[in-house]
C-alpha cells in the first residue's frame, strides 16, 4: 500500500436498535471480531441482546434473516435472554453480508424492534467492473460543451436569518437544458481571496435547494445547490406537482444512451457550480470542499472526479456506486437497472480521479447503498482518503451516538481552515 495514500480505515462496533431513546426497546448488537470486517470463510458471530434502558429484555421472539454478496439466503428464529443469543455465519469470497432481526412480542405477536447491520470479508479486495475506454475523452468533451456557455447568473438578494450575512438566490446558465439553482451564503464585507468554499448537494427527490447558513456563519463561502435546476423556495405542492409529473422516477430510467441520462444534466450543473464559487472574487483559491449525502454524495465524488481544484469532499451512504456490481454477483440496492452508458455517472470510475483527501461513511444495514457497492468505490480512490463502517446503519438511519462519520471529520476540518477568519456568529 502507498504511503502517500494514507488509508485508513475505520470500522465501529456501535450499540444499536431502530431507537435508543430511554424507555424503547433496542437492540445491542456486536461482533466476534471488533469492526465486523473478517477474511473470506472465517467465522462471523453475531451476539445479539434485545434491551431497554440498557437491562436485557428476556423471552421475546427474535425472527433474523441472513443474505449476502454470495447469493446464500438463511433464517432463523432465537428467542431473547439475559445472555446474548448469537448467530454464526461466514462468506466465501470477498463481499459482506446482511443481518436483519425482527423481535416480536409472543402474545400479540406485534414488532417491537428491528435491526439492519453486517459485516465484511476483505472488502478492500472488491473490485468493479472495467470502466469505459473512452471515459475521460467523453468528459472533456463535455467540459468543453459547458465552456461555450458563458458563466453568466442572476443573483436575488434574500434575507439571511445572520446579519452579518449576505444571502442570494441564483441561477446560473449551464450547458444541458437547466441552469444551475441554488442559495449562496456569504460573511458580508470579505476582503478578496479570504474564504474557503463549499458546495452542498440534495439527495434524491424533488425540492429547491436547502436555506442553510452554518458555512456561512463559520466564515465560509456555502452554495446549496438543487439537484434539477428549478426554482427554490416554492411551496410543498409546486415540488408535488413536479415529482408526479416531469421528474416522476428521474434517473431510474432512460439511462440506455448517456447523453440522454438525466444524470448528465446533473453533473454538467455540479461542475457549472463550481466554476461560479471558483469565480466569487472572496474565494481563498485553495479550499473547496464538497460535501453531501446519498444522491447528494454521488454529486459531490463526481465534483471531486471531474474538479482538480476541489481540496475535501465529504460523504455519507453515496448513492450509484458500483452500478455493474450485480453482474458480479454482489447484492442489488435501490437503483437504476444497469446500463453500460451508467458507467460514465458511476462514482466508482469518478472515484480514479479524485485528488483530494475523501472521508466516506457506509451503512452496514444500507441496502439502498450497498456497503459492498461504497467499497468498490473508495478502493478505486488513490488519493489520501479515510473510509468508516457504521454497524446497525441504514440509509435513512444512523444509531444515536455515533460521533466518528464524514460530518465529524468534515467539522473538525472547518474547525481548523476557518479558526483564523473573522467570527462572524
């Protein structure tokens, strides 16, 4: 392994349950290996304990349903004690598993608990599927489709809850049928080259972009951008009408011809945002930092693939990763149905580009975003880069407590690029 790549991994063993507010029954799962990341064949114990407020809650019905990369599908029924049960399992080659228990009460027969989690056998050995011949040709050319588009935008003026604040809702021109639309957040009075920058993205669905002021107010440039190019700040039933209508299922179809992809309208408008942040005359010209979650994650890996100036990008659970990994055997998540032109979207090639330190976090029960999907990607990243296992994480949940996440990493960065200008709170 290089020394310049800095790999490190981190792989959490976290108490979780669907909740683990006082008084709910949760469960505490750990392994037999701490981290849950095994070698191929060798055993993976399970020790299971359903509880609340931290005592064991004793004879309740607990349904588990083992799955994995290897295609091998076991069940089982346990019922709780005082002592951990457990459950023992193993995979052949490299890829995870997944561990789901459902614990029931006996006389209504009504579900009181759930847990999603796993664990791994050398995930750092996953590999994707080769990557197009033509990649990097398809990406330059599409750069320079964007480059006959003059960096023009409309910037109105919007009330910051911050008065030291000023705030904008812009529109850019971009190349692909819609203009980049976001909110841009900046300290008001920044001497020129002062302020690093960061662009922030939506996760899947319908909405404008997010009213946020946090980067701002720690004395950052912040640009939250939506993910379609409409308006921002409508009301629930303008987005509704749209989400029913012309980006009813966006994405998840029409993905057989890559310049037909809805995801290429969408990166154009990601690498459009940054040459308008790169622009703003306070920007430092050496921090841009990218960050998101989800469809959001799978943005900002593309920012940092297609964006040499990018310095940090931060992500949770990305979404689209390792799209022809089902060819492979390995689980399918929620997601388009694989296309050879989903190649040129996929993080996993974006990912052999990237330059700048990544921190990654993965849900070991995300299986919208496959753990083993997540892996292939940050294997193919060469550059400094850090990658976290969360046990007991879905996509849309993550057990209370966990502290060590991209967003962590991501604060104590800001702490440190932003701890010398002005305070602005």
């Amino acid at each position: 392994m290089r020394k310049t790549t800095k790999l490190i991994l981190f792989y959490l063993m976290i108490i979780c349950g669907t909740t683990v507010c006082a008084g709910k029954i949760s469960f505490s799962v750990t392994t037999n290996k701490p981290g849950a990341i095994y070698k191929p064949g060798e055993k993976m114990i399970f020790r299971i304990q359903l509880q609340k407020d931290g005592k064991p809650v004793v004879g309740k019905k607990l349904v588990w349903k083992r799955e994995g990369d290897d295609k091998k599908t076991v069940s089982g029924e346990l019922e709780s004690g005082i002592k951990p049960v457990e459950v023992s399992t193993s995979i052949g080659k490299a890829g995870f598993v997944r561990l789901r228990i459902t614990a029931y009460d006996k006389k209504s027969n009504k579900k009181i608990a759930k847990f999603d989690g796993g664990a791994g056998a050398s995930p750092n050995k996953l590999r994707g599927l080769t990557e197009p011949t033509d990649f990097d040709k398809f990406w330059n050319a599409q750069k320079r489709r964007l480059k006959k588009v003059p960096l023009k935008y409309k910037m109105t003026p919007i009330t910051a809850k911050n008065p030291k604040l000023s705030g904008f809702d812009v529109k850019i021109d971009c190349a692909g049928g819609k203009p980049v639309s976001g909110y841009f957040f900046k300290p008001k009075n920044a001497v020129a080259k002062s302020l690093p920058a960061i662009i922030t993205f939506r996760a899947y669905g319908v909405s404008g972009a997010r009213h946020d002021e946090k980067f701002a107010s720690k004395g950052m440039l912040s640009f939250d951008i939506n993910a379609h190019g409409i308006a921002n700040g409508q009301s629930k039933e303008f987005y509704k009408k749209l989400s029913r209508g012309e980006l009813k299922n966006y994405g998840l179809t029409k993905n057989r011809n890559r310049e037909k992809s809805y995801f290429l309208g969408m990166l154009l408008r990601v690498i459009r945002a940054l040459d308008f942040i790169k622009s703003q005359p306070e920007w430092d010209g050496k921090n841009l930092i990218v960050s998101g979650g989800s469809q959001a994650g799978f943005q900002a890996l593309a920012a940092a693939g297609l964006d040499k100036d990018v310095s940090l990008c931060c992500v949770s659970k990305p979404w689209l990763c390792d799209l022809g990994g089902i060819r492979l055997g390995r689980l399918k998540g929620w997601r388009p149905g694989y296309t050879k032109a989903l190649d040129y979207f996929d993080p996993a090639n974006h990912a052999k580009r990237i330059k700048c330190q990544t921190i990654i976090d993965i849900g070991l029960g995300d299986y919208v975003c496959t753990p083993s999907a997540v892996s292939v990607m940050f294997n193919n990243i060469k550059a400094p880069k850090k990658l976290i296992y969360i046990q007991g994480a879905t996509h849309g949940f993550t057990p209370r407590g966990v502290k060590n996440n991209s967003k962590y990493f991501l604060n104590k960065h800001l702490e440190n690029i932003c701890k010398n200008i002005l305070d602005v709170q």
